[in-house]
C-alpha cells in the first residue's frame, strides 16, 4: 500500500461565471500537510486546505480540518478510464493523494493512516458537485459516479508532516462499521444509508446533521 501520485491544485475556472475552484490537482514531488483548523471561508469565499499551497475555492462546501486532505484509488481511476474511454491522469478527480494497492473505498470511519512523516485520520466520503461534474464533462456524471459507490475518502490531519509519491501506508483500523460507501449512499438521500449511520456513535457531527435533516424532510 503506498502513495502513487501527490497532487496540488491552482485556481481556475471550471464553471463559467462561478468563482475559481482548485479541483484541477497536477502531480508534485511531495505535499506539507497540517490541520487547516475549522470549515470556514476567507476572502472572496475561499476555503482553507490541509495541503500547503492547494486551492479550496468554496469554503462553504470544501477544506477545513475533516476535508483537509482527499485521496482516491489509482485503481478506481483505471476504472473510469475503462468505462469513460479516456486516459485519467492522477490528480483529475480532485485528489491530493492517488494511491496503489490499498482499498480505499473500503476504509471505515476514524482509521488512522501513517503515510510519510504525517499521521492523517479517514472522516468521510467525497461528495460529488456541480464542479466535479463540470471538470469532467460526461453525461449525469454526479448520478454515474455516485451509483458506482466509490468514491475515495477525505482524511483530517491529526500530526502535521510530508507525504511524497512512494510513501508507503500503514492503516491502523478503528473498528466503526462507518464505511465510506454507506456513508456516501446516506448523504445522497438513502433514508436507509443515513439511518443506518445515526445509529453508530462514531458519525462525525457534521454527518449528523445532515442526516437528521434529510430524514426530517423525508418523514
């Protein structure tokens, strides 16, 4: 299990008329990573990222401490590039981290991963917007890419420190039951997905929220 490709985004505009997004990751050497503090929104709307130097366009939606760091499967990215018919390079989907053989889809809630000298902890599914389905201009992509269930995973960073391609990963398990395809199911509107995840003690606040919100509106 290791770290096949670090990637950084700059700012650039993906939808016409909205403001700058750094959705757009390239490939480099290695990433500082720290905790960006709370989901908040600085000057002109833009958010705070746990990579030094990665662009959060929308602070409302994006960065802060549990959105601190997003990393996706290299071989999910093979995938797409299978189904969609185009070459996907590392970095297209948004993430700051491609990895090889580990099942990221498979992570669980409060896992803890020790990847060069930092020590990240998983938080959460990637929810795909309006931006995600703009950069990649194919049909109902948000509803294709949510049916596939796999959607990589968000980590917070609980000690500071850099990661490089070819850092290998070490996964120290929580145990939550909080998998991240059941997690994203929920957050896309499953009544059964988000019921399912209420019951566990280990949602994240945030999950809650939303969840019992959905669930209000449903009832």
């Amino acid at each position: 299990m290791r770290i096949l490709s670090t990637n950084l985004g700059a700012a650039a505009v993906v939808r016409e008329g909205r403001r700058p997004s750094g959705i757009g990751k390239r490939p480099v050497g290695a990433l500082d990573v720290a905790d960006p503090g709370p989901k908040r929104r600085g000057p002109g709307g833009v958010g705070f990222s746990g990579v030094a130097g990665d662009f959060v366009g929308n602070g409302r939606h994006h960065g802060g401490s549990a959105q601190a760091v997003y990393a996706f499967a290299r071989e999910e990215l093979d995938h797409w590039e299978r189904e969609l018919g185009r070459t996907i390079a590392p970095g297209l989907f948004g993430e700051n981290l491609t990895t090889a053989g580990i099942d990221v889809d498979a992570a669980e809630q409060g896992d803890v991963w020790r990847v060069g000298s930092a020590v990240l902890v998983v938080t959460g599914p990637r929810v795909p917007c309006a931006t995600f389905a703009a950069r990649m201009g194919e049909r109902a992509w948000v509803r294709r890419f949510t049916e596939r269930g796999r959607s990589g995973c968000y980590l917070a960073v609980r000690e500071p420190g850099r990661v490089a391609a070819g850092d290998a990963i070490a996964v120290e398990p929580s145990g939550s039951g909080l998998v991240m395809p059941r997690l994203l199911a929920g957050w896309m509107g499953d009544l059964d997905a988000a019921r399912e995840s209420m019951a566990n003690p280990a949602l994240d606040g945030e999950s809650r929220d939303h969840f019992t919100r959905l669930l209000a509106q449903r009832a």
